[in-house]
C-alpha cells in the first residue's frame, strides 16, 4: 500500500470522519450515559462552523458574491470594512442585530415571529444527509435524494407563513408567486432527478458519489439535461435573482420579506445564501463527483476537493445573477410547464432506455461514454429541436442593436419574417 | 428499532402530533388549522421513520407537505369568507356525529383486528416497494394513474371559459 494514501487511522485528517468517530467512540466510553450526544453537538458544531459554515456563508455567501456582482457590475463592492472590506459581513450582522425587528399592528404576530425560525431548521437538516469524504457524512440514509427534496419542500412554507402573516398584499403577493413557483418548479426538477436515480440505481448521496467514483465519470456528462433542469429549478427555488420573482423589488417591494426588519429579516437573508450553498452541495454531489476528482481524492482531502467545488458552484448561481435579466412570472411559469416539464420527460424516456438496453445486453461498464456521448448530442438536439418547436429563434447574426421586444425572447415562428432582419 | 432514545422520539412526536390535531380542531383561524395539519403531516412522517419506513416518510414529506398542503392553502385563500370565525357553522353537529361514528369505526377496528407481531422488523427498501408497484401490484398502479389523468383533463375542462372554448373551435 502506498504510503501517502488515506487511511482509516484516526490521526488522518484527511478524512475528519476518522478522527470524529474514533472521539465519540472515547468519550461515550468514559462519560456518562447519553452526555456523549449533547457533546458531539457541540464539537460537530465548532468543526463544521470552522471548515465550512465560515468560509462559505460568511466569506464566499455573503462577501464574495457582492464582490463578485460588483466587479460583474463594474463597481467596487464592499471595500471599507477590514482588509479588502472582509469583515462586511460581520458589520452588517453587527447592524441588523442592533435594528428593531418591527411588527405592523395589524400582523399574525405569532405566526410572524415563528417563520423565520421555520425557516433556518430546514437548512441545517438537508446538510446531514450531504457526504463531505468517504466517511464524514453524518446520516448515510438509503434515501438521501428523497430525504434532500423533502427537506427542501418545508421552506415553501415558511415563506408562505411569512407572506401571509404581515396582512400586506404585496407580502402575499409575494408568497403567493413562491408557492406556484414551486409546485410549477419541483416537477421538471424531480423528474430530472428520476434520470440520475435511474441511471444509478441508488437513492443514496453516498452511494451515487461512489458510483461517479467507479465509472470514472460525472453525471453531468451522463445527464446533461438533468443537470441544467436542476440548476435552474433550484435557482428558481431558491428565489436567486434572474428568477426572484417572489420578492422583485421592482413589482411587489420586496415580497414576503417587506415587513420584516432587523435580524429577523437577516434569517432569511442569511438562510437564502445557506440554501443556495446548500443546493450547490447537492448539485455537486450528484451531478460533479462529490468529493471525488478523478484519483486525486487519494492525497487532497476529499472534504476540501468537495468545498472546493460547492464554491464552484455557488459561483454558477453568482453568475448567473449577476448577468441575466429577470423573468416575468408568466414567462417563468411557461418556462417550467412548456419547455422544462417535456424535455424533463424525453429525457426521462432516453435514460430508461439505455438503462434497460445496458441491463439487458449485460454491456460491459463503458457503455456509459457512449450513453455520454448519445446523452449529450440528445440534450443539445432536444434543447434546439423543442424551442423551435415552441416558436423560440436564435438570433445568429445581430446587426444592430434592438429592443427586447423587438428582438423578442418569444416570436411566434409564423411573424419570424421582421423580427429576423 | 428500540431503545432510550427511539421511545423519547415517539413520545415527543406523540405529544406534537396531538397537539397539532388537537389545534386542527381549535383554531378558529382557517390558515392556522392548515398550518397545524402541515405540522400533523410531518409528525406522522416522524412516525414512518421510527417504523424505519424510510421511504414511505420521505414520500409522506413530499407528497403531504410539500404538494397537498400547499394546494390545500391554495384552496383555502381562494376561498371567499376563509378569514372569517371559523366557529359559528351550521356544519358542527354533522361533523361531530360523522367523526364520531368513524372514531368507533378505527377503534373497533384496532382492538378487533389479530395483529400479526413479527419478532424482527422487516426491512423494505425503496427498490422492493417499486419492484412491487410495477409486478405484483401493476394493475392497481396503472389504474391509479389513469385515475389522475383523468382527474387533470376534468379539472382543466372545469375551469375552461366559454371564450377558450370557442378560440380552440375556431
């Protein structure tokens, strides 16, 4: 065996999951009945609250992204606070705990009081399923995938509690505009995982990195579609800016968080960056390989390989709201039933099939760069062949600069005939 | 599953799950009672996983919280009059008598039923339930969703209107 390569000792680091087992193992030995829980609580909390909370809530979530937008958007950031204006966020934390939290007189006092609480549980319990390494991945339950949209439908409803509560029509606005997103949004996206499940044939995050791991390849290749349906479902889940529409400050203020002030509000600040990151774990978990990268798991360790990429990711969702205009609700909701829903399906259709085809003719196990290869002209073929379907034209030579209604993001194929020149 | 901890979690998700119903029933605010049925909902899905049903609560999550409830207070905020005092209806003497007749139903049931004790408990993965579905059970399955296709097409002709109907004619 190699000397280099990670082990099972307790003094490599490399896998924290060693080194935690091995101590509560220790401890629940010497202490007391049950005192071992509450302790693992509290170490797990520091631990995690270092390696990864910290640099990616803090520093990536909240301070990266407003420097990454700034500099997208030809401006500075922040740049005042600390060394490079570092410590923003912790100013801006200091200033909404200082805030009064006001409640109008005419509220759901207690139901306003109670979303945002509602609203951070969720977060933390879908991180217990996500494998940061071989073995630090706190709860390995056989369906992990099932267990992660589960957890993700509840804050639905808090956002729908905080809407609600504040007897404000653009609050319910708001909240009205998240929960038909969603119900709109979680079918393409769970269809889309169906393609991955099937594909692997495991509900299990653990289990579905291991697979990438043994193929020697990621999903994203193999699913190419999926992939894409669940960057944008979650981005419109998670209310990111291009899809925000439950709190487009241009419409409706600011949605269902127009009345909520101080920290009250920054639970919801801070938790919508704790899902986005959340959602870039998941994503690369189950579509980029997890903590692997291709044989170099063995000497980096895997938990930052895995950080790694959900910052990666994370800068998807940055870009993407840094660059792209915002949808109108009913564009958003024809997007989800009229392109999302039907590729979601072909898709659907093409994995049982490769599936079976693969099962059936006992194929050897790389078929899958084949199924790739299939997967990813299919997906170009569908995204292309379905638009113009439904009436959407590329524009392949501009000329001139036009107005988005003229250039059109819809132009119905039959009057293509102005809008092309 | 057994132990200290196993029985403090059914105990407290025993006393969370009457609470909610008990505030399903109490509330006179409408929006509060679908809230504490949400709550109902997720509590039973506490139950599944204790049974060590781990799909069948994750689909419990899924399907009760985060698509039926949601409907639910879709419904509810489209219903006109739905912030009134849920109190005063003409409706509670009915209902009490119909629940009442249907809680000696579930008792009678329960206390008559032979229950089938297994020594250990039986382990059913998520590939067993869809194995099942699609062989043993597949006719049940596949009415069920032909039961759903229907329902969608009915729903969406009910909330056609005229003008629709007429511009599909044309």
């Amino acid at each position: 065996m190699h000397p280099f390569l990670i082990t099972d000792n307790w003094y490599d680091l490399r896998d924290l999951g060693n080194l935690s087992g091995r101590l509560l193992e220790l401890l629940d030995d010497a202490l007391p009945f049950g005192l071992v829980y509450v302790l693992a609580a509290l170490i797990g909390f520091a631990a995690s609250f270092l390696i990864f909370v910290l640099p990616s809530q803090l520093i990536v979530g909240v301070y990266g992204e407003r420097k990454l937008i700034g500099r997208i958007q030809s401006r500075y950031g922040p740049n005042r606070v600390g060394p490079f204006g570092l410590l923003q966020p912790v100013a801006d934390a200091i200033k909404l705990m200082q805030k009064e939290a006001l409640t109008p007189k005419t509220a759901d006092r207690a139901l306003m009081y109670l979303a945002p609480i509602v609203f951070v549980a969720p977060c933390v319990l879908l991180f217990a399923v996500i494998p940061f390494g071989p073995n630090m991945v706190f709860a390995d339950i056989p369906v992990a995938i099932l267990y992660f949209l589960a957890v993700s439908s509840i804050p639905v409803l808090t956002t729908f509690m905080a809407g609600w509560s504040h007897n404000n029509k653009y609050s319910l606005f708001g909240a009205m505009r998240v929960v038909a997103m969603t119900i709109s949004y979680e079918l393409p996206l769970v269809l889309g995982m169906l393609g991955v499940v099937l594909f692997t044939g495991t509900l299990a995050l653990q289990g579905t990195v291991l697979w990438q791991k043994e193929l020697d390849i990621w999903l994203v290749f193999l699913q190419p579609i999926a992939f894409a349906i669940f960057f944008i479902s979650a981005s419109a889940e998670l209310n990111r800016t291009p899809t925000d529409i439950a709190e487009a400050e241009s419409e409706i203020v600011a949605g269902y968080l127009t009345e909520y002030s101080g920290m009250k509000w920054g639970l919801f600040y801070g938790m919508d960056i704790g899902y986005a990151i959340a959602a870039a774990a998941f994503g690369v978990t189950v579509f980029l390989g997890g903590w692997t990268l291709f044989g170099l798991e063995k000497w980096v360790p895997p938990w930052i390989i895995f950080i790694g990429k959900t910052h990666l990711f994370y800068f998807l969702f940055i870009w993407t709201r840094g660059t792209l205009p915002r949808l109108r609700i009913d564009q958003l909701m024809t997007f989800a039933w009229k392109f999302m829903l039907p590729i979601a399906l072909l898709n659907l259709a093409l994995v049982a099939t490769e599936r079976m085809f693969w099962i059936e003719q006992e194929a050897d196990d790389s078929i899958v760069y084949a199924f790739a290869i299939i997967n990813i002209i299919a997906a170009a073929a569908a995204v292309y062949g379905w638009s113009r379907a439904l009436g959407y034209r590329p524009e392949e030579t501009p000329l001139r600069p036009r107005l988005v209604s003229e250039a059109g993001g819809f132009v119905p194929l039959e009057s293509g005939g102005e809008g092309a020149t | 599953m057994e132990g200290f901890g196993v029985s403090l979690a059914f105990w407290i998700l025993t006393g969370v799950t009457l609470v909610a119903a008990l505030g399903v029933l109490a509330s006179r605010n409408l929006l509060h009672a679908v809230l504490f049925l949400i709550l109902l909902f997720v509590g039973m899905a506490g139950y599944f996983v204790l049974l060590s049903a781990d799909f069948l609560a994750m689909a419990q999550v899924i399907i009760y919280v985060g698509a039926i409830a949601v409907l639910v207070l879709f419904a509810v905020l489209l219903t006109p009059r739905a912030g009134r005092n849920n109190g005063e209806t003409r409706m509670f003497l009915p209902a009490l008598l119909l629940c009442g007749t249907l809680l000696a139903i579930i008792l009678f049931v329960i206390t008559d039923t032979n229950w089938a004790v297994a020594d250990e408990s039986p382990s059913v993965t998520a590939a067993d339930l869809g194995e099942a579905l699609l062989s043993r059970w597949v006719l049940p399955f596949e009415l069920a969703s032909v039961l759903l296709t229907v329902a969608l097409v009915g729903s969406i002709m009910l909330v056609r209107s005229r003008e629709e109907e007429a511009e599909d004619a044309v």
